[in-house]
C-alpha cells in the first residue's frame, strides 16, 4: 500500500528536520531513540507532527471544498478535480481528495504510541518545570490516541470497510493486511473516544496553557459523531435503533459536560466579521484546526470575481438559499411572488430571511469591502472568467481584514472548526428522533429531540418547530444544511442518508437576476445537473493499493 506500506519502525516523521529521520531525532547527533523519547521538547514535536494531518479549509481538493461536489455549492472554475465527482469520471484512477494520506497520521500516532515511556522522561528531564513537564506528557498518548481514532473515522467514512492498524507493521507485512468492517472500526473508535475522555482535561487552557489541544470535549465529540454515521442508513440499512441510541447517548454526553454554549449568531465570535480568524473566541468552538501563519488564500479562493486579487471559488447554490426560511420561520417558495420580489430585502433594506443566510452567503445587494456585490446580469462581479454562474458568493469564514492588494496586502491567521456545539445538539436531535420521536426523553437522555433542534434555532432568532413525523425529520435535516454550510458535512451526510441520487439532489440551481432601474427580478435557473452511481456512496480504494495488496478489495461497483 502507497502510504501503509511505508509503515515501519524507522519512519521520517518531523516536517522541521532535513532528511529521514528515526521518530524525529537527529540520527547525525548520535542520539539513541531512548534520549530522543526522554526530552519534553522532542516528545512534543512529535506529539506535534501528529496533529499536521488534521484537515484544513473543511475538505479542500486544491482549491474547491467537498460542499462543490454537492446540492450547496458550485465551483467556478471546471478545471479542478472537484468535477471527477459532479460529471462522473470519478474512478480508482483518478482521485479526488487526499483521504488516503490519512494513514501517514495512522502510522505516525502507533510508532509514538510503541515508543512512548514516562519512565524513560523521569530519568532524563531535570529542569525547574520538571513536574509541569511530567504532567503534559502523561497525556501525549491519550492526545495521540484521539488523533488516531479521528484518521481512523475520516477513512472510514470515506471508504467503509478498512484496515484497522493499532500497530506499526514491517514492510514485508503491510501488503497482506486485510479490512474491518465498519462496524468495528467505529466500536474501536467510540471505545478509544471514551477511555481518553476520561485523562484529557476539559479546558485546553487550563492544562497546557496553550490552545489547539485535544480535550474531553473533542473525544467525546468524535464519539458521537462516529456514532451517528454508524446509525444511519448507509451503515444501517436494517434500521437497528440500538444504533441510534448510542449515537443519542454519546451526544448527550457532551451536552452533559455543560462546558459548551450556542450564542446569537448576532455575538458569536464564529460569525465574526473577522472570519475564521476569531472562532477561537467562540463559546460553542469544541476542536479546531490552527493555522498559525498568517494567510490570505482563503479570501482569494473564494473573494468574489472583480474585487482586488481574487480568482473564483466556492459559490452557494439557488438550492441552499432557498433551505434558509423567511424571518417568520415560513419556507421560501418560488411559487409566492411576494417572497420572490423581497428575496433577501424587503422594500425598506430590512433583511427577510434567516438571519445565518446573510452570514454564510454573499447575495446581490450585499456590501461587501464597501462596495455592494452586484451578481445581477451585467453586474460588475458577474462579467468576468471564474465569476459565479449561481449569482452567489461566499461570505463564510471569509475575513474582510484580508487584502488581496500586491502593494499593501494584509494577511491573517485562520483557523478551521473541526468540532462545534451546534453540530453536537443537530446530532442529538437527529439521533433521538430516529430513536425515540421528537418529544419523548429517556433516563439518560432527558432533552427531547425538538428542545435539541430549537436550541439551535433559537441562536438564530428563529422560530421554533411544530411540525411531527417525516415532516420533523426534514426539519432536523434542512437545520444541519444550514447551520453547518461549508463546514465538510453535506457531502457525507447526503451518502449517510442515501438521498445523493435523488433528483431535488442531482439538479443545481442558481439565480438570473435582471436589473430594471433600481428594480431586480429574479428566475430560479438550471446550473447543472449531478452524476450519481450508487457506487459513490463510498469512495474507492486507489488502485495502485488494491494492485500491491489484493486483499484489500475493491469498494462495489468501481
């Protein structure tokens, strides 16, 4: 295999040091790997390299996120391999993410894991902060064990059934490993999830004094996501509610923590106007990605087309504005005019929509670096090669601070949400409902699925359901796609609920707006229309590894 088949003992790990090197020591100093595991700083490198291979910008392949290869978002430029997957020439052959080099992560975390020995660091470290130093390293290996299980999920949910590695394996082995089934790989993760819970602080500033860090919150928080992937249809087709009641108890356990709130939309640091940059403030932040050096590719994938520097990128569909419901909490609908002529405004300015939309999505009319964004037909951000073709543009995360001049540029730190409140309570609901309906409650799950899914709404001022049944369901669905747009969710939980064939799907809309005077009026139009093969409701193996190691299989139907 590509990647595990590199997975031995000697490894090259450490991006800062020149050259391969054993476990990240020096070898050229003479270092022997007992020293090289004695010293806090060494320790902590290494600990620190594992952390690299978390993922950044919410699922990018090259500069297009996996919500472009979904019913939310349309790329602009179709040149990028985002559209393997929307035209179908997806294949084992040609790739779309870089999933696979997850296992570089895998292998990483079991040589430390193998390697790793407090006794060995009581011997060596003898300085004025030896005690402090003692107690940050007896939790390396329940950071590395969480970063294990999270690689271990982003594979699992990519491709099902895959090896589960817990060791470091010899390179005449590594070819001849065979697949767990799902199942199991994510048993191996809830039970990794919970033993680590327990040894890692809650605060990630009150025990290391520095942010970033694995905590209780983030353990549990991949438990129940783990969880609710295994409840669903595409890993539970026999509808198994034991299934969905893990998944509702693991939610709740973080619930459970009080140590996490949802804000107004209108105060939390998530939706800042400073972008990714303050979700660090967030009372509702549970684990992120940092991205320490200051940036500003973020804004140039995604500026809109005519501002100063930008190239294109990720632009909202007709179909996700349409998921964001009038103030009222009424849903929009092309068929009443009235909804159509106040599409995001009404005739005094006021804003008539779901008060997250205008905080995920530039719409025309919108200012933006002071200047208001004109999408309409003829429109200065619609003229140009790469402008969008949804009349859309990206306003998440984006960091109007950023400058894209050459001459004076401005570049700023951002930091990518792997764990948020808001998703823990929009995966109790759905959980409990699959479970138990929307208004029962158990002993060790005491909030209704509808208390769950108001709490989210309630942060947007919006109001709260009434609705039963399939219609309930929809509910919780269509309040996950929009709370959590372009934050890597709607590309697996379209496969984990099956829907990615059908055609409300498959079909992209976007907007023709036409200016008269001052007036705009505006046709839902047919953008483009999305492959589907049942086959892509898993990834397939790369085919290269399925050569070395037939064992492996590949995935059904590629």
């Amino acid at each position: 295999m590509r990647s595990i088949k590199i997975y031995i003992t000697v490894v090259c790990m450490l991006v800062s040091l020149n050259g391969c090197d054993y476990l990240g020591y020096d070898e050229t100093a003479g270092k022997t790997k007992e020293e090289a595991y004695a010293y806090f700083d060494n320790m902590n490198q290494l600990v620190s390299y594992v952390y690299t291979f978390l993922p950044v910008d919410f699922g990018r392949v090259n500069d297009a996120m996996m919500e472009s290869a979904t019913d939310n978002s349309v790329y602009t430029w179709e040149n990028n391999s985002i559209y393997y997957i929307n035209n179908g020439t997806w294949s084992s052959l040609r790739l779309v993410d870089g999933g696979w080099n997850f296992w570089d992560g895998i292998r990483s975390a079991n040589s430390f894991l193998e390697n790793f020995d407090p006794e060995v660091l009581k011997r060596f470290e003898y300085n004025e902060n030896y005690d402090e130093m003692i107690g940050k390293s007896s939790k390396f290996p329940y950071e590395v064990r969480f970063l294990r299980a999270f690689y271990l999920f982003e594979l699992a949910k990519r491709y099902g059934d895959i090896p589960l590695l817990t060791r470091t394996y010899e390179q005449d082995e590594i070819n001849s490993v065979k697949k767990t089934s799902f199942a199991e790989v994510i048993d191996f993760i809830a039970n990794e999830c919970t033993e680590v819970a327990a040894e890692l602080p809650v605060n990630q500033n009150d025990f290391w004094k520095e942010t970033g860090r694995v905590t209780r919150g983030a353990a549990l928080a991949l438990k129940s996501r783990a969880l609710l992937y295994a409840a669903s249809e595409l890993h539970n087709p026999g509808k198994d509610l034991t299934k969905w009641e893990k998944a509702a108890k693991a939610a709740y356990e973080v619930m459970e923590m009080n140590v996490y709130e949802l804000p107004k939309v209108t105060v939390d640091p998530l939706y800042s106007n400073l972008g990714g940059n303050k979700v660090l403030e967030s009372k509702q932040l549970i684990f992120e990605r940092r991205n320490a050096t200051k940036e500003s590719s973020f804004e140039a994938r995604n500026q809109p087309m005519g501002y100063e520097g930008a190239t294109g990128g990720n632009t909202p569909t007709q179909n996700l504005v349409d998921a964001y419901e009038l103030k009222d909490g009424t849903p929009f609908s092309w068929d009443n005019t009235s909804h159509i002529t106040n599409m995001y405004y009404d005739a005094s300015g006021e804003q008539t929509r779901d008060p997250r939309l205008y905080y995920n999505v530039l719409t025309n009319g919108t200012t933006w670096l002071k200047q208001k964004v004109e999408t309409y037909e003829g429109g200065k951000h619609k003229i140009l090669d790469g402008s969008t073709p949804t009349g859309y543009y990206l306003r998440k995360y984006m960091n109007p601070s950023v400058s894209l001049d050459p001459v004076r540029p401005n570049k700023l730190e951002h930091h990518y949400i792997l764990f948020r409140y808001a998703e823990i309570l929009l995966n109790y609901a759905e959980a409990m409902n699959e479970w138990k309906g929307p208004d029962a409650t158990e002993d060790q799950c005491t909030v209704t699925a509808r208390a769950a899914l108001n709490m989210v709404r309630d942060c947007a001022t919006m109001k709260h359901v009434d609705e039963t049944g399939e219609a309930f369901t929809e509910k919780v669905r269509n309040e996950r796609r929009i709370e959590l747009a372009f934050e890597g969710h709607r590309f697996y939980d379209i496969r984990r609920w099956k829907i990615a064939g059908k055609e409300e799907v498959r079909n992209i809309y976007g907007v023709k707006i036409t200016k008269a005077g001052d007036s705009f009026s505006y046709e839902r139009v047919l953008v483009n229309k999305l492959f589907w093969d049942d086959k892509m409701y898993l990834f397939p193996y790369p085919q290269n590894e399925v050569y070395m190691n037939p064992d492996l299989g590949q995935n059904p139907g590629w």
